[in-house]
C-alpha cells in the first residue's frame, strides 16, 4: 500500500478556495457563538439572514426586501441532481482514462490545471483512492437526493439565494477537488487487478467509517421525515417536534455530525495525510457545527422540555 505523502508546498487555487471557505465558517461560527450585538442592528440582521434556513430562519425578523433573496428549502434536491450528473460524469471519465489509458478531455485538463497547478500526486499506485473517493461522494449524492425526493418532508421553509448558488457550485467543486489528487500522464491502462492490488487498509477502514457515518445520517433524516407523518407514512403536519433516536439523543443536529464522519471517512481513504482533504474537513466542520448550533438553539427555546443532556454537535463537549 502507498499512502499519499503530506504535500502544501504547491498551493493551489483549489487550497486557496477551501482555506477561504474553512475561515469564513469558523469566523461566522465565532460571531455568533461569542459576539453578541445589537439583534435590531443592520449587520446582525444581514449576517442572520446569511447563516440560518429552514426552521431556523423562521422567526428572524428581517425587512421585506430580504425576503426577495428567498428560495424554498425544498430545492436542497437541486444540489444532488447536479452532483448526481456532474461527478456521475466525471466518475466514468476517470474510469475510461484508468481503464484506457488514454487523457481526459482537453476541456477538463485545462480546468485542473487552472484548479490544481501543480497536483501532488503524479505517482502511479495512487489510482484506486481517487476512483473510490468519486464512487464514495457518487453514493452520497444518490442517497440524498433520494431522501429529498421521498423521504424528507419540506414544509415553507426558506434558504437564501446564495446558500443556494453556494449548494450548487460545492458539489461541482468537490469532484473536481478529488481529481485534482491525482494526474494521469502515464498514458497507462489499469487492470481491476491492478487496482485491487493497490487497496489497503486505509481503504477498507475509510470506506467502513463512510458507511458508518452514511447510515446514521439516513437514520437521522428519517426520523426527522417520520415526525411529520402518521403510521401509515401521510403527512399530518407541518410543525416542529422533539426528535428522539439514535445520534439524536447526544446531539441536536446529529445529521451535521454525521456528515463530519462521512467526510473523515473519505479523508482516511486518502491515506490521512492529503492537506487539500483536511480543507474540506475542516470546513465541513465549522460551516456544519454552525448549523448544529442553530438548531439546537432552535429546540431549546422553543420546547421547554428540551432534554438538556444535549449537546449542539458534538457528545458531551459541543
């Protein structure tokens, strides 16, 4: 096995972009966390109005105007339907250029080289982890987007037009991400035992805490969905209640934690060391543990009964 050498002396424009997502979030996550201003001051307003959606927005009390910014919750599907396309696509130009041998589109080469410049991996051995991250991120887009389709239940919930733009560009960007860990100028074709002979550990236990992190966020969101509905799977209501169950009953937001596992998964199977992964993973943390703690926020004042064991995101610490 060959795991990916720690590699941040080319700094790209792809680490450039994650590094600027990581400190948007972390600061916004201190802002509100730590800082408490005026709540009827403009910027509090606007800065609210950035970070909530859904059932925590409801309640913000904003002008009209923003109210122009709004779209439905429910178009969260937009986002998988285009990574369900886009990194389908890529995931079987990978695949022809492994099998193959040959390069991908010249389209494509010149946007990761524009995105990567100077990719860090440019060994072979490392063929298998970028085609199984693709698979990986494939299977999440399917199971989420499935979920928006059949089993989430949306009510008039709001997300703000660019959380909206942001959806749309991040799983575009997250496939190009993964392809940019890895260059193909060898022009050689791989056999599925040439692949399978590249498979380690960091592959087997990656992919395990993947599907761990993969199941109890389907969990999570099915107990949510199922809030709103009777025995016989109709919805009944559109109002909020206290979710109980599985990670629900450490944290508030225990789909944002199970996220954070998926992404820690993926990471592992990049052997642990890739630093435009750890980007993400730290990206994925902040922007996620914000959203834990608005929803947590959001149970407690609104159910006096909130079971105060609870934490916002992480078991017993956050």
């Amino acid at each position: 096995m060959q795991l990916m050498e720690w590699h941040v002396s080319n700094f790209s424009i792809v680490n450039a972009v994650w590094l600027f997502f990581c400190l948007v979030f972390f600061i916004s996550l201190n802002i509100h966390v730590f800082i408490k201003g005026p709540t009827n001051s403009i910027l509090h307003i606007l800065f609210q109005d950035f970070i909530r959606y859904g059932k925590t927005k409801k309640d913000l009390q904003r002008p009209k105007r923003l109210y122009s910014f709004d779209v439905p919750k429910r178009w969260f599907s937009h986002f998988y339907v285009i990574s369900v396309i886009w990194n389908g696509m890529l995931l079987w130009l990978l695949l022809h250029v492994v099998f193959s041998g040959e390069q991908f589109p010249r389209w494509l080469q010149t946007l990761l080289y524009v995105l990567c410049q100077h990719p860090p991996m440019d060994k072979s051995g490392d063929e298998v982890s970028v085609v199984l991250m693709l698979v990986l991120l494939l299977l999440q887009s399917i199971r989420r987007l499935i979920e928006c389709l059949f089993i989430s239940v949306f009510s008039n919930g709001v997300i703000h037009l660019v959380q909206y733009c942001f959806g749309v560009c991040y799983y575009i960007l997250l496939g190009l991400t993964i392809l940019c860990q890895k260059t193909f100028t060898e022009n050689k074709a791989y056999s599925l035992s040439d692949l399978y002979e590249q498979v380690g550990w960091n592959h087997v236990m990656g992919s395990a805490i993947f599907l761990w992190g993969f199941c109890h966020q389907y969990r999570c969101h099915a107990i949510l969905a199922n809030l709103r509905k009777n025995k016989s799977g109709e919805v009944v209501t559109w109002s909020h209640s206290i979710p109980y169950g599985d990670w629900f009953e450490h944290v508030s937001g225990p789909n944002y934690l199970a996220e954070l596992v998926i992404y820690l998964g993926m990471g592992l199977v990049f052997g642990g060391l890739n630093f435009t992964w750890w980007l993400v993973v730290m990206y994925v943390l902040f922007s996620h543990a914000l959203e834990a703690v608005l929803c947590h926020e959001f149970y407690v004042k609104k159910f006096e009964s909130y079971p105060k064991h609870r934490k916002a995101f992480i078991p017993l610490i956050f």
